[in-house]
C-alpha cells in the first residue's frame, strides 16, 4: 500500500500518548494496543452501530434494565445530583438515566472531542433546562470537574461494561481515578457484563455483517492517517477469541500474509498469523464485581440485573475509609 499523503503538521499534531502507545504496542512481543485508542470521530460512530446489532446483546439488555428499574435507581440516588458520565453519552442509556434521577447538571467526560461535542449537544437540545457541561479529558486520570457542579452530590455513570476492556489491576486504578474525581460520598452506577456461553459472546464481538471488525480495523485506519503509517489494511482479518482462563474475549486484528510496514518511519514486519491485541472484554461472576469494587474505593449498595443474569447494573459508594475491616 502507498504512504499516505500527510497535511502539513499533521502528524506533529497526533496525540503524544497515542504515539507511544502504538509503537510500544508494535515493539513488544505479543503486540497489543489499548483500545481506548478506537475512538477516534469514525471509531466512535462505529461502535454506535455496533450497539444496534442483533449479536450485540449488552446495549439492549443494559437499557431494559434502566428503563424497568429507573423508578428503583431514582429512590437509591435521590434527586439534585449532579451525573458525571465517563464517556460521551449513549443516545439511548443516558436519556433514560437523566429522566428517571432528575440530575442538578450533567457532565460527560470523553477522549474524544468531536463525538463529545455532538454527543453533549444533542443531550443539551433533549433536556432544556438542565445544564450541560462537557469536559475533553482522559477520564483514565483524576479529572478536574467544572466549578459549576462543584458543590453538587455526584453521581458517576459508567455504562456498557467498559470496564471490562481493562484487566483487573487497570480496573481498579480507573476506579480509583473516578473515586478521586467525584470524592467522597458520590455514588457510582456501573454496568458490568456476566460471563455467558461463548455461543452467546463470541458472535455479540463478530457480527455478520462485520460492524466489529470495520471498528477493529480502524485502529490501523487512524494509525496510518495520525501517525504516517503504512500498513496495508487488506492483509489483516478481524478475529474475536473467548479466553476461558482470563474470563474475557479478545479482539485481535491477524496477518493474512507476510507484511513490512512503517510508522512515523520506523520499520515493522509481521508474519502471516501474527496478531495485533486490540482490545479485552472481561466478564464477571454474580460474585466477581464485588471485590473489584472495593479495592478500587466503592462499596457496592444495590444491583439490578435481567432475568437471565446476562448483565447487571451495580450502584456503589465512595464511602469514608473503615478504621477496621
């Protein structure tokens, strides 16, 4: 494939994080990227489309369980709470959420900028009275909120079990992170995936009509445009994998050939069956989301899950620290 033509202080301009983040992953063996890096403006969108697929069951189980349990989760958050979205707003779980706790203000935080913006705006045009404050931020780190919501009670939602893209350790430093964003006494509403057949999963991350692997195969798409990669998009095949070990599905994008390519002019090459680890999807046990709470600084105080314990939605605590156990 060619080199792509590259505008004037284009790739000066691509995010440094992202930068060394691809070619660390490009170095190291297995090679892996995190996949907070698919959404960019087109990786957003993406997986918009990814959330309405027949196979994808976690958007729609998900929302039943806000639109049957938001009068149970209203009572639980009390009203006059100032929601903090970590993430830009689902067009569908967010409305649902706002209407049911009637919130104080409104505050998504996002990576990325464009989809924030639109995201934010939509939101801003559905709820007219409600303030909407949008912050571009790595929401991975501590995040500075905006004065205007700094004396509210907070509520932090996290939904659509992303948290499940981290491993375990990861996800208890986000945890963390987000307890140190709200402080204390905020509540945290989180959606956590259960672990199911790989007959159920493996199809909800390779859908037949390939919404999935188009989102995976971005990730070389925004490398090649970013950082002046030439990798050749069409020697590479999505693939989703059910790891029984680790209770997770991984998405890895696999040479169908022999391949040399640069980035940023550095020289890679991959052989045919090598793969790129792009992204982890961890499931949990009815058991499992518990202690993962609490070591990162939430003490879980109710939950809600469907009738066929597919998915759950957990609300937690920031409560002060115990002087005993």
């Amino acid at each position: 494939m060619l080199k792509p033509e590259i505008e004037d202080g284009q790739a000066s301009l691509a995010d440094p994080h992202f930068r060394a983040d691809v070619l660390t992953g490009f170095a190291r063996t297995p090679r892996a990227i995190p996949a907070r890096w698919f959404y960019d403006r087109r990786g957003s969108e993406l997986f918009e489309a990814i959330t309405r697929l027949p196979e994808y069951y976690p958007t729609r189980t998900e929302t039943a369980i806000l639109e049957a349990q938001g009068g149970a989760i209203a009572r639980a958050v009390g009203p006059g709470r100032a929601v903090i979205e970590f993430g830009s707003g689902s067009s569908t779980k967010t409305p649902l959420l706002l209407r049911a706790v009637a919130p104080a203000a409104y505050v998504p935080i996002d990576i990325s900028g464009d989809f924030l913006r639109e995201s934010s705006a939509a939101l801003a045009s559905a709820f007219p009275g409600l303030p909407v404050l949008p912050v571009e931020a790595d929401f991975l780190r501590a995040v500075a909120l905006p004065a205007g919501v700094a004396a509210l009670p907070k509520l932090g939602f996290f939904p659509g079990s992303t948290i499940g893209n981290m491993a375990p350790a990861a996800s208890v430093d986000l945890l963390r992170a987000m307890r140190a964003s709200l402080g204390e006494g905020a509540l945290l509403l989180i959606g956590m995936d259960r672990v199911k057949s790989p007959e159920v999963l493996v199809p909800a991350y390779d859908d037949a009509q390939g919404v999935t692997a188009a989102f995976n195969l971005n990730l070389l798409e925004r490398i090649n445009r970013e950082l002046a990669g030439t990798l050749p998009i069409d020697a590479f095949a999505h693939e989703a994998r059910w790891n029984d070990a680790r209770s997770r599905i991984e998405m890895h994008l696999v040479a169908t050939r022999d391949i040399a390519f640069t980035i940023e002019g550095r020289p890679f090459a991959m052989a045919a069956g090598e793969s790129i680890h792009t992204e982890n999807s961890h499931k949990y046990g009815p058991r499992d989301a518990r202690p993962l709470l609490r070591a990162g600084g939430w003490t879980p105080v109710a939950e809600w899950t469907d009738a066929g314990d597919l998915f759950a939605v957990i609300l937690a605590e920031a409560q002060a620290p115990r002087l005993a156990p």
